[in-house]
C-alpha cells in the first residue's frame, strides 16, 4: 500500500480536535518480534505499514470523568478519540487502506503504552502508564494500524522520568515497585468507586474518577483543571 502523508493525518485531527497530539511507526519485523502473541497476530496482518498513535491531553478533569450506565463505562476523552479514529479510518478507506481501531478492536491484545513509545509520544513510566515529557501521564491513548505506509521522522524520545519514584511512595495499592507493577492490584484501586477498597472518587450518582495517585504526585506535567474541586459525594468503610 502506498503513502498516507502525515500533513494529512494532521489535518483530520485538527478537524477533530487541535489539542490532539500523534505520532506514528512502521509495522516493522522489530514491532511483530517483540509483542506477545496475541499482539503478534494483529500486528502481523500489517506487516510494512504503520501504526499512527493519537493521544488527547487531559487538561480538564471532565475529559477523565467516567460515567456508568448499568454495565457500561465511558470516560469523554474516549469519545473525542473515537470521532478522531473514525475519520482517520473514513479517510484511509477512501484511499484504500485497510485498517483497525486498537483500541476498540484488539483492546486487551496490543498495548497503546508501547505502541505510543514506538511512535514516539514518549516512554512507559515507572508507573507502566506512557510518561509525555509535557504532560506526563495526563494523556488518553488511541491507535490505529493500517497498511498504508504513513512516514514521519522523529528523533528517539529519550526518557523524561527523572527516577524520582514518587509514584512508587504515592500508590495506595502499593502496586509499583521499581523492578516490578502488579496490575491486578492496580486495578482493585483504580476502578469503579463502587468496588470494594477502591480509591476512585464519586462526583454524582453514576459519575466518578479514577485513583491518580500515581500521576498526580508525578512532577511532570500539571494536574487537570478542575481535579481539586471533586470531593466524594459518599465516604465507605
């Protein structure tokens, strides 16, 4: 498949949102070798095209609020990413390029973390979230892998974590250590704050966000306009 210039990636994004950032990498044999099986597949099936990792910074905590509606989870930065997936994916087709929305089409199978590395949107942190040298880890990841060949040249990030290892001391769960992150302890703090021993906090009745602990106490980057004003709407034991 033929080019897909990165000034038109560009320009469909800013269409979407002007505030979104992207970078993008080869689906190179390096890229296949080094995923997990199941992210091998996936990747597979592109082989020489790209990946183009998109991603929103959260300045406002109300691009990170979640909202339940029974079983159903839905945060609005995913909806900005979504409409920007969609015409991303709209103009690939046009071109005819396949392509697959990673995030909601093999979620759990491929990282967003190391595909943002891999495009150069910066390195997985201490926390095994992706670390922006801007915006630390305030930022919501999406994806897409297509077989066009999207270019773009882009000087290795080098790591912005300054190994201060706040997060490690500020992680309720005690899930991050410096050799190790234990995701299924993560998880039981991070998620819903209708979970037991959860730390997420409830704004409304069926609105809450999620533990930060993490990247609150990380000195890069700068907290969401709005963070402080949430309080918990229902203390639990």
């Amino acid at each position: 498949m033929g080019g897909f210039t990165t000034e038109r990636v560009r320009v469909i994004l800013d269409e979407v949102d002007p505030r979104l950032l992207f970078g993008t990498a080869p689906v190179s044999a390096g890229l296949c070798a080094d995923a997990p099986e199941e992210a091998r597949r996936v990747l597979a099936a592109f082989a020489g095209g790209s990946i183009v990792v998109f991603a929103l910074p959260i300045g406002e905590i109300a691009l990170w609020t979640w909202y339940s509606s029974g079983n159903r989870r839905y945060v609005f930065a995913n909806h900005i990413l979504e409409r920007a997936s969609d015409a991303l994916s709209r103009a690939l087709s046009s071109a005819g390029a396949r392509n697959l929305d990673v995030a909601r089409d093999a979620a759990g199978h491929v990282s967003l973390v190391s595909l943002g590395e891999r495009a150069g949107l910066g390195r997985r942190g201490v926390n095994n979230l992706l670390l922006h040298p801007e915006f630390g880890s305030w930022i919501q990841l999406h994806a897409l892998i297509t077989d066009a060949q999207v270019a773009q040249d882009l000087a290795p990030m080098s790591d912005p974590c300054i190994s201060c290892l706040s997060c490690v001391s500020a992680c309720p769960a005690e899930a991050i250590t410096t050799e190790d992150f234990f995701a299924d302890e993560c998880v039981r703090y991070v998620a819903s704050f209708w979970m037991p021993r959860s730390r997420a906090r409830a704004v409304s009745q069926n609105a809450y966000i999620e533990c930060n602990a993490c990247i609150s106490s990380c000195p890069i980057g700068r907290l969401p306009f709005g963070l402080d004003g949430y309080e918990v709407i229902d203390e639990r034991a």
